[in-house]
C-alpha cells in the first residue's frame, strides 16, 4: 500500500490513542512561507498539549505519509504551491510517477481512513462554488464526506462558496452536520452564516457518542462538525463578504477555474484585508484543533 506511517502515529493507532489527522494543502497552498510552517507546527503543537497525538498528511515521492516530520513539513512550507494540490482522481497519476502532493480534505480523509484515523481537523472544507447551476464547479470534498469514515472538525465550510447549495449536497450524501455549540453554521471568518446545522451538540463527549453510534450501526460516511471561530478573532460578516465579492469578479476576470480557485480566492482576500483574513484563517485552525482534539479524547476513553 501506498502509505506510511511515523512510528509515533503507528504505535498510538495500534494503542487506541486519540490520533487527530491534518492537511498538507493548507502548508503548500493556504500561506506563505514561512507563515505557513509556523502554522502547521503550532497545529501538532496545539493536539499535543491537549492529550492528543498530531498526523499531518501528505504525498512524499509517491508514498502517503501519515505523521509527517517537523523537516518534511518545512519541505512542503517551502515547495508550496509547485506542490500540485492532489484529490481522489489525482491519486494514481501522483503515486505512479513518484511525486510530491498537498493532501486536500478529500485525499487527507481517503489516506487518513487508510490509516485507521477516525478523526480529521481543518480550516474549513471545500463545496459547491458560486455559479455551480452553470460550472457544476463542486468540491469532491462532498462527495468524500459521503462515502469515507472519517469525522472531519472544522469551521465550515470556506465562506467563498454557495453555503446553502452546500448544505443541500451534504444532505443528499447523507452527512450529518453538527454545530459545535451552536445552532448556526459557522462560516468559517466569521461566526454566523444564517444557515441552521442539522443538530446543535452541547460538548465534546456528546459529539464522540454521535460518531460512536454511526460507526457501531455500520453508517458509511463522514461526520461534519462545525465550530466557529472564536468571537474575538471573527471577522464581520458584511465586510468579509464585500471582499469575497470582489475577489469574485477578479476571479471571473481572470478566468481562474477548477482546483485554482480557492488558493487565488483566500491569497486575494488576504491581501484585500491586509492580513486580517489569514490571522483569522491560523485562529480558527488553532480553535478546531483543540476541540477536535477533545472529541478524540472522549471518542477512545483517554
């Protein structure tokens, strides 16, 4: 198999320790280096001191790995984006000719499962993009929530996408989304979309019995756990979506599609906001970490 994993991530599987899985696309295509290295590393550091054990995920000269070291993730920092961004049907390609690649939710949920990890934590997911009624632009991260066992913790999905045409995909593929304390769907730099979740859950321990009792009845699928960005870092949601707006147009003027989008829409943002969206971006990780890292704990009994 196409994939290996850190002695470290391989003993606590093995012992039933709460693993938490991260992405590498965020390392290669989210920041800057060495913004983005900095990041990754207070992430693990973040799962660490919470009781849990940090693996992130990439594509190394063709191999999968699970539990990327602190040298591997400095390579990937400085790579960045001359590291292709790899989903299900790049796979193949990727394996075959011996390559590097940035793991996307999707490919980090396929390798994480692979693994044996149950638990995912990111930024915010990918979804059905704004005009998808004539590009049918729509993330194969929904169509991985649909089908692999993997309980992915973020902060919504990212607020460049249609959010309702979103949830609608999610419900067809059967995906139950949680609220994380909240009724409201984060959306992702700021707290408040509009948009109900399907259950509001109360804590960690609550939301470990819900992945507990999918798994048992044998459900395939993800579960989607949302958790918003910690209020004194939340942008405002009026000002955010002006500069996503304008990011939009200049998208379309560019004629920017297909897997480019999101890497052009959140560097476009960031500098529109002069900084404020990727501080917000590093904040919301730090915040799912933690409580991914919670749900973990209580989901193994540690």
């Amino acid at each position: 198999m196409n994939l290996r994993m850190s002695l470290e991530v391989e003993e606590a599987i093995r012992e039933g320790k709460p693993v938490v899985a991260l992405e590498s696309t965020i390392i290669s295509h989210g920041m800057p280096y060495p913004q983005n290295v900095e990041t990754a590393l207070a992430v693990e550091k973040g799962i660490r001191d919470h009781g849990g054990i940090p693996a992130t995920i990439g594509i190394i000269d063709g191999v999968g790995v699970a539990g990327m070291s602190p040298e591997e993730i400095e390579e990937f920092g400085k790579r960045g984006q001359t590291i292709p961004k790899v989903s299900r049907r790049d796979l193949p390609y990727i394996f075959a000719s011996k390559s590097w690649g940035a793991t996307t939710v999707a490919t980090t949920m396929i390798l994480a499962a692979k693994a044996g990890i149950e638990f995912f934590v990111t930024g915010g997911i990918g979804g059905v993009h704004r005009g998808a009624e004539t590009t049918f632009d729509v993330s194969a991260d929904l169509e991985e929530l649909g089908r692999t066992n993997v309980t992915v913790i973020c902060a919504g999905a990212k607020a460049i996408l249609d959010l309702p045409k979103t949830l609608e995909v999610l419900e067809t593929k059967g995906v139950p989304v949680l609220g994380f304390q909240t009724e409201e769907l984060p959306a992702f730099y700021s707290r408040s979309s509009g948009l109900k979740v399907d259950y509001k859950i109360k804590d960690a321990a609550e939301a470990a019995e819900i992945v507990r009792a999918k798994r048992n009845f044998g459900l395939d699928g993800g579960v989607l756990i949302t958790n918003p960005i910690p209020e004194e870092y939340a942008m405002d949601e009026t000002e955010i979506n002006k500069v996503i707006e304008e990011a939009l147009v200049e998208m379309d003027e560019r004629h920017i599609h297909g897997k480019e989008c999101t890497p052009f829409l959140l560097a476009k943002i960031a500098e529109i906001t002069e900084g404020k969206s990727l501080n917000a971006n590093i904040k919301l990780v730090l915040n799912n970490a933690k409580v991914g890292t919670e749900i973990a704990k209580e989901y193994y009994g540690k």
